[in-house]
C-alpha cells in the first residue's frame, strides 16, 4: 500500500536514451533506412547514490539487458516489453523517481495493449503491471479500472487482486477490498497478501491484528530484500502508532542490519526520536534518509522537527521548500506524459503545515472529489476545516473518517477535538482520552500544538 513520491526536479536533466535498433527489425514503423529513424527504448538512469545491494542491481541490470537483445533479434517478442516495464517499476521503487520510471513503464506496456495481439496472457501481464504504475502515481481510479480488466482476463492471479485491494482501498471500498484480499490470501498466502490484510485490519481498527499479519509478511520474505524491509519498517511503523517505541526502533535498526541505509528505516528512527522529543537526534536522523532518497515526505518531516525544536526560521524555510518542489515536480511533467504524479493529498499536507489555509482546502478538496468515501481524505478535509474554524464541516467529515472504527490514535484524537468543538464536548474528551491511553507520544503539533488553536483539557 505504499505510496511514494519522487523529487523530479532532480531528475530533469535525465533524458531518454536512445537505443539503435536494425530498421529490418520492425517495431511495426515504416523505416526508409537503418540511419534515417531509431527505436527508442527508455535507459535504466545511473543511481546517484547506493541503494539496496549490488546483487540486486546487478539483477536488476541483468534483466534489462537480456530483453533489449531480445528485442533487437525479435521486436515483436511482447513478453520483453512486459519484462522492460517490470524493471522500470522495481527501479522506481528501489530509487524513488517514480515519475521517470512510470512513464518508461507505460510506454513498453503501450508496446503491448497497442499492439491487438490475441494473447490473453500478455495483455494480462502488462494489465497487472499497468494497475500498479497508476496506483504509485495516485490515479486511483485509473488503477481499479485497469485492475479490473486485469481479473477479467484471469482471475486466477494473487498479483491482480493485490491491485484490487490497493485500488478499492483508496477509493474508500472498503468492504470490496475485504473480498479481494480473502481471494489474494486464498491464491497465494505470501508476504503481499500477509501485508494487505494487515493494512485492512488497521483500517478496521484491528491493532494487535493488523501487527500480527504484518509479522507473517516479514517472516515470509527473504531479509535483506527491498519489499521484506518495507514490510519489517511498516511493522515498525504499526509498533510506533501504538506507542511501543523500543519494538518500533528494533524493528528499524534490524531492517538496517540486513539492508544498509534504507532510507524508511531511517526515517522510522527519526520518527522514534521525534517521539521521544530528542529533536536534534530526530534531525539528524531525518538528513541521513534524505541523503538516501529525496523523498518529499521526508523533507515535510525535517521542516516540522525544525518547528518543534524552535527554530522558526528553517522550518518556514523547509516547509517553503516541500511546495516547492512539489509544484516544480507537476510543472516538470510533460503534457506528452502517460502517467502524472497526482499531488493533490501532498500538496494539501504541506500548505497545511505551512499555515496556508486556503490552498489546503482547495488541494484537500480535489483529494476528496477524486475519492469521498475514503477516510484519508475525510480526515484530511475534516483537520484542514478545524484549523480554518468551520466546526460543523469539520464533525461532517469527521464522521466519515471513523465510518470503519479505526483506533489509529491521532485520527483519534484529532476527531476528539473537532467533535469538542463542535459542541459534543464529552465524546470529544473521551476520544482523545482514548487516543493518549494507546500512545501518548502522539505527534506534539497536534495535541495542544501550534496545529491545534485551543487544546481541551480534563475538567
């Protein structure tokens, strides 16, 4: 259910490379001569920094380079396109420029649906394939239309349901992404399903559930792996929600021992420090995963610990430059692009933070119009009314941000202050109540922060 989001800015010197390819070799374009025109087939960029293992890179490269010589002895051999876009998609994941590498994605897997080749199986692939670039992009929509073709074509794949999951999930169908994960799980009971369940049963409410799928995720991987430690931090992130910071950090440092530097166990770590009111050590830690990948949510991080610690000037600096970069990332897409990075949830985040009102509702508003069921985007909506004063719109979200009894303490408490502000004062204390009995290291900015203009205290 990860999301990532990628600096382009730092990407835009990055350029396709071209590929020559025999004009005799087709690609179904009509070619004078051999010098005249040239296939183009997207590169795998150079890493600027060492991410994951070089065994892993090595494969990684292995891969591309095995299917680009297919493609220059067969053009019409469609698997290998498939085989381009799944690279591009596991390097997008490993360095974070998403941007780059989902449209190189999409355009190998053009190559394919374009083609109206009667293999079921090979439009099947690039279908699955296709859910997965939409949903890293937050095409939402576009990712459940896609996912549903997919299953249409067989639904005898763990991979397609997995999209469905993700997909209903962020278009606020919960009870539809129920019925999927029990098809995953019933297919392939691996750490993808493993980590879907978990997710369900958090967004249920489920904690000590939602832990304990989450170790079997872990425990079916292999260590040292890219998704294994995304699921071992992700458990680590469940630990942190609920206040138990020394099995968060375990889970962070251990994901550190069995792949170096990974940036979101560093970012966990940071998070720890952040909780415990180390700030100092909370930046330094959040620097070190920046280093690593410049992850915009990162850089959101670093501009609140600035705000914690007092130091004004560097946190309006910082959170100046998130909206920067985001807005500088959209203007970077080309019109041309077959797949844009939708910001409208970051966008909304990092003008909220920025104290920025009125931006944050309208961002906030077109993350709500895409997906109005969803609880993210009704408990985003519903702080952003809060901070502006309009109490009544903000219990109205705060509703439907509750509808699936999640125990997530901040959303708990956050639905705590704005239902005491809107007069029902007694569920409001006894949500934040409830909220500080799970974790009482919830984010210092919401309980009675510089987010929060009137903290409500026990009578």
């Amino acid at each position: 259910m990860r999301m990532f989001f990628t600096n382009q800015t730092a990407m835009k010197k990055n350029q396709l490379f071209i590929i020559m390819v025999l004009a005799c070799l087709g690609f179904g374009l009509a070619f004078t001569s051999c010098k005249e025109k040239t296939e183009t087939i997207p590169a795998l960029l150079p890493r600027e920094k060492q991410l994951g293992t070089a065994d892993e890179q090595a494969n990684i490269q292995g891969v591309y380079n095995k299917a680009i010589e297919a493609i220059k002895k067969n053009p019409g051999d469609l698997q290998q396109y498939v085989n381009l876009a799944s690279v591009f998609v596991a390097e997008g994941r490993v360095t974070g420029n998403n941007s780059y590498y989902g449209n190189a994605a999409m355009e190998m897997l053009n190559k394919v649906t374009e083609s109206k080749t009667p293999n079921r199986d090979i439009v099947f692939q690039a279908l699955n394939v296709k859910s997965a670039i939409e949903l890293n992009m937050h095409q939402f929509k576009d990712a459940l239309a896609t996912a549903k073709k997919g299953v249409a074509l067989n639904n005898f794949n763990a991979g397609i349901f997995g999209a469905l999951v993700d997909a209903n999930v962020e278009m606020g169908n919960y009870a539809e992404a129920v019925k999927d994960c029990d098809s995953m799980m019933n297919i392939r009971p691996d750490l993808r399903s493993y980590s879907r369940a978990s997710y369900l049963r958090q967004i249920y409410g489920q904690n000590a559930g939602a832990i304990e799928a989450m170790k079997m995720a872990v425990d079916a991987g292999l260590a040292g792996n890219e998704n294994t430690e995304w699921a071992r931090t992700t458990l680590g992130d469940l630990y942190l929600n609920t206040g138990k910071l020394d099995s968060a950090s375990l889970m962070y440092r251990s994901s550190l021992v069995y792949r170096a530097n990974y940036p979101y166990a560093l970012i966990g770590l940071a998070r720890v420090e952040k909780a415990k009111k180390n700030y100092d050590g909370a930046i330094e830690q959040t620097k070190n995963a920046i280093k690593m990948l410049g992850e915009v949510a990162f850089v959101a991080l670093l501009g609140d610990l600035y705000e914690l610690k007092g130091d004004a000037a560097k946190a309006k600096e910082t959170k100046a430059d998130v909206i920067r970069l985001l807005e500088e990332g959209q203007k970077s897409e080309t019109k041309t692009a077959l797949v844009k990075h939708n910001v409208s949830r970051e966008l909304a985040t990092a003008h909220l933070s920025a104290g920025n009102l009125d931006e944050a509702l309208k961002n906030a508003q077109t993350d709500l119009d895409m997906r109005p069921d969803n609880i993210d985007a009704n408990e985003l909506a519903a702080w952003v009314y809060y901070m502006k004063g309009v109490y009544a719109t903000a219990k109205a979200h705060a509703d439907k941000m509750l509808a699936t009894n999640t125990q997530n303490p901040a959303t708990l408490y956050k639905a705590g202050a704005i239902y005491a502000k809107a007069g029902d004062i007694a569920k409001g204390q006894k949500l934040m109540d409830d909220a500080l009995a799970t974790n009482p290291y919830i984010d210092a900015k919401i309980v009675g922060g510089t987010r929060q203009p009137v903290a409500i205290n026990k009578p």
